[in-house]
C-alpha cells in the first residue's frame, strides 16, 4: 500500500509518498520567488551566445535563465539538414521575447535551465504544442502501440505532438480526446495571459502538489491525507479528475501529520552521510557540487560463507539501498559507487541486475553505465530540484559532518514547533534556538513578527549550544515565561 501525505498547514509545505509506511520520496517547497520546475514565464532574451549555442533569458528572478538552440520550437520544426546548419543567431535575438517553461530549477549558481518547448501535463496525455513528435510509454503492451499511434496522428496538426502515457492502455479514446481539449484550452489560456503581460513575467505556476501527484498516483496508491483545509479542497479537485478516483482525506489531528507518520524522523536521517544496512554493513555518501561518491563497506559484516559469497551478498543489499536513497534525497548529477571489490563479471552482472530492478521504481530518468575498469559503478541520475540535503542545510567545516541546517529550515521548524501550543492555553514561549539562526532572526526581525501573528503567541528566542535543535524552554503567561528567561540568563 502507498499513501501520499501533503503538510500544508503551514508556510512551508512538504510533499511525501510512503510505501508500506515507509518514506521512499519527499519533496519540500518552500515560499520563493525562484523558478520551479514546470513555471511559464514570458521571458525576455538578454544574451545570445553563439559559442555555446544559447541564450540567457530574464524571466524575472534573480538569475537569468538558460536556453539551449535544442529547446527553441524555431529549431525543432526546421528539417534535419537546416538544423545542421543553423546558428541560434539566425533563431532568436537580444530583447525577444519567448514563451519558457523551467525544466531544471536553479542549483548553487546556476540559473534555471528553461526550454521553449513548452508542455501541458494530464494524467493520460502530455501535450507539446511545439514539438512534432508522438512518444508511446514503453510500459504499453505491443499489441496497443499501432493504434495508439494512429490515434495520435488523426489528432495532431502542424507542430503539435504528444506523449501517450500508461493509463491509456486499455486506449479510453473519449476520455483521451476530452483530456487533448483540456490541454490546448490551457494552451490558448496561457498564450491569452503572455500577450497582456509585458516581459518578465511569470504566466502559469502549477500548485505545489500538482507535478508530484502526476508523477506518484498509481493502482498502489490508497489514500491522499492532506492537513490543511484549503489544499485538501484543491487535491480532491484535482484526484476527481481521474477516471477512478483516489481517497482524500482532511487530517485534523492535534499531533503533526508527518510527526504521526514518522516522516520527520526519517528526513533527519537524509542528513547523515551514514546509512546502515540490515547485515550490519554500511554505507557512505560524499555528496559534492560534481558528483556524488558513495562507498560500499562491510562494517560488522562479516558472514558465515566464502569472502566471495559474503561480497556479493553485502554488495546486493547495498545496491538495492543506494537506489532507494537517491531517490530518498533526490540525488542526482554523476554519481559513483565503490562496491567491495569483485573478480567475477558474472557477479558484477547480478549487481547491475538489482539496480535495473530499482530503477523501474524511479520516475527520475536515470542511466546505469556499468563497471570501469578501476572497479567503480558509474551512473547518472536526472536532476529536476534541489536534493533534500541541498534544501535543509548548507555547508560548514566541522558541524554535521561538514554542514548546518540553514536558517530558513530552522525557521520553518519552528514555525511548526510554535502552532503546536495554540492548542494550548499559553500566552508565550521562550525557545532556545542555534546561534547561527538566533544572528539570522536578528536581522530578519519580521519574520518573527509573521509566527506571532499567525499564533497569537508572544515569542522570547535566545541562543543554545545545538547546531540543530530547537528546543522550548518554558511556556505560559508572558510575564511568568519573560521572568523566567531573565532569570536564567543572569
């Protein structure tokens, strides 16, 4: 059983798919003007590059986009041999503008990468309006490709294209026909809103839960529990759009929702570089800006067979591990694994055998390369938005294995912590918070400001010892919480 949990009680909201109660995929989404992924924007070409075949677009945040020659509906409908020859100079020019949608968010320093070829998401069809190209999932049964695929070009006209997704199977063609108007009424929406927006500005921003829903929903999923009234509104909306409905339900519960699932827990676990394997081996991530390393190791493992038996016995439970956790943090980019040395290809070949297995699980595009010769495993894992570790913390010698959590991570943290106590009769708290946040707060004072008057309460912060805990240290009437704070700090 699956279940999808949405917190979206406060100003930071989290979205989580559980697999038999157990946390396989988070995403946190947080108030930003940053593009996210699946925005359109009207956008406005700054540079063109000819070198580099791309511009950088001003879609109206802090950094430029990026737009490669590939991703420019101009390009794409030219015939192959004018494609050889064309210069992105002959394509686009400086203060353009062009209709962009993210298909990367920004990491690090890099801008967001967009394309021109925008796109239109249903749960049965996803829609290209610019792009002359008709994908079939490769889910679909051989026997249903041929007339799908006559389907799609009885449909299509000029440049349109389309990808026919796994719930057209069993070929819903009315349902299917319904859902291409649907795509194109937003299609006409967005052109309709671009032509009365002066570039930048941002057109379409799909509510937060929306691409994660499209990518989660299946026959395993159960239930959807959402903890905020408006959202759950929203979600059910949306859930009724399928041809059988998924359960959503309101949580209404005093105790927080990921709390009561232990997802909390599991998200500070993501923050170890450490991960345990069940024989008592382990695992180690060296998560960098190029790439990730991750190192295989026996730990307390010793086994009872042959050394032989015994490394590839740990090296399959570590597979299957590693899969799961790339998709746990999302992490993605170049990623290289040291597996406990084995001689044998056939034994190699069960490994890469697991991790294929676990790659069907992903809906993140990922491309197993194999053994070098050195021994390592390389891969690849599409990246769409930052990895959890990326979002929660930031770097720093010495603490937490070489990071701290960020301010705005402590901040949300709190935020929740504080709304606990408005089913409390209490007037203030004093919260002990880490230093580094207590400096943060201190120049940003509005934010405090923001908590108390969503919780009517009165807050009194001052600095701890911990690097990540946020700890409340009394609670009460303001005069009896100010007292006490003062006293202490003598």
């Amino acid at each position: 059983m699956q279940r999808v949990v949405i917190n979206a009680a406060g100003m930071e909201k989290r979205t989580a798919l559980l697999d038999n109660e157990k946390l396989i995929e988070c995403a946190i989404h947080r108030p930003t003007e940053k593009p996210l992924t699946g925005n359109i924007y009207k956008g406005k070409v700054q540079k063109v590059l000819p070198g580099m075949q791309a511009v950088f677009v001003d879609i109206g945040t802090d950094k430029n986009g990026f737009l490669h020659k590939d991703d420019l509906p101009a390009y794409q409908q030219l015939s192959e041999d004018d494609k050889k020859k064309a210069s992105i100079s002959n394509l686009i020019r400086e203060g353009e503008s062009i209709l962009v949608q993210v298909s990367k968010e920004e990491t690090g320093d890099k801008g967001a990468k967009l394309t021109g070829l925008i796109s239109f998401t249903g749960h049965l069809l996803v829609y290209f309006p610019f792009t002359p190209h008709i994908g079939i999932s490769k889910k679909i049964r051989e026997s249903q490709r041929s007339a799908l695929q006559t389907w799609g070009s009885s449909v299509l006209s000029g440049a349109e294209g389309l990808i026919i997704r796994t719930g057209c199977e069993d070929f819903p063609e009315q349902e299917m026909n319904h859902e291409l108007e649907n795509l194109r009424r937003q299609l006409k929406e967005a052109e309709k809103k671009s032509a009365g927006k002066k570039a930048p500005a941002l057109i379409v921003q799909p509510p937060f839960f929306y691409p994660l829903l499209e990518r989660w929903l299946n026959a395993n999923v159960e239930e959807i529990v959402v903890d905020d009234y408006d959202t759950y509104n929203l979600v059910k909306e949306y859930a009724a759009s399928y041809r059988n409905p998924y359960s959503v339900k309101l949580y209404n519960e005093k105790e927080p929702l990921f709390h009561k699932f232990g997802i909390d827990v599991d998200i500070e676990k993501t923050l170890s570089p450490l991960v345990w394997l069940k024989n008592g081996s382990f695992l180690y991530f060296n998560v960098t800006e190029a790439l990730t390393a991750i190192d295989v190791n026996t730990g307390k493992f010793t086994g009872k067979k042959d050394r032989s038996k015994t490394v590839v016995e740990t090296n399959l439970i570590a597979a299957k591990e590693i899969m799961k956790q790339l998709r746990l943090r999302n992490i993605a980019g170049m990623i290289v694994i040291d597996f406990i040395t084995m001689q044998s290809n056939e034994d190699k070949e069960q490994i890469i055998k697991a991790m294929r297995e676990e790659v069907r699980k992903d809906s993140s595009t990922m491309v197993l390369h194999g053994f070098t010769k050195m021994g390592l495993f390389e891969m690849t894992r599409k990246k769409e938005r930052p990895s959890l570790l990326e979002t929660l913390a930031e770097k720093q010698s010495h603490m937490m294995d070489g990071y701290i959590l960020r301010s705005e991570t402590l901040y949300f943290k709190m935020e929740r912590l504080v709304k606990e106590y408005t089913f409390e009769d209490v007037e203030a708290l004093w919260i002990e918070v880490p230093h580094h946040f207590s400096e943060w707060m201190q120049k940003n004072p509005d934010k405090l400001k923001v908590i108390k008057e969503q919780t009517g309460l009165v807050l009194f912060l001052s600095a701890g010892s911990s690097n990540r805990e946020i700890i409340v240290r009394q609670s009460g009437k303001e005069n009896e919480v100010r007292s006490r704070m003062l006293k202490d700090s003598d």
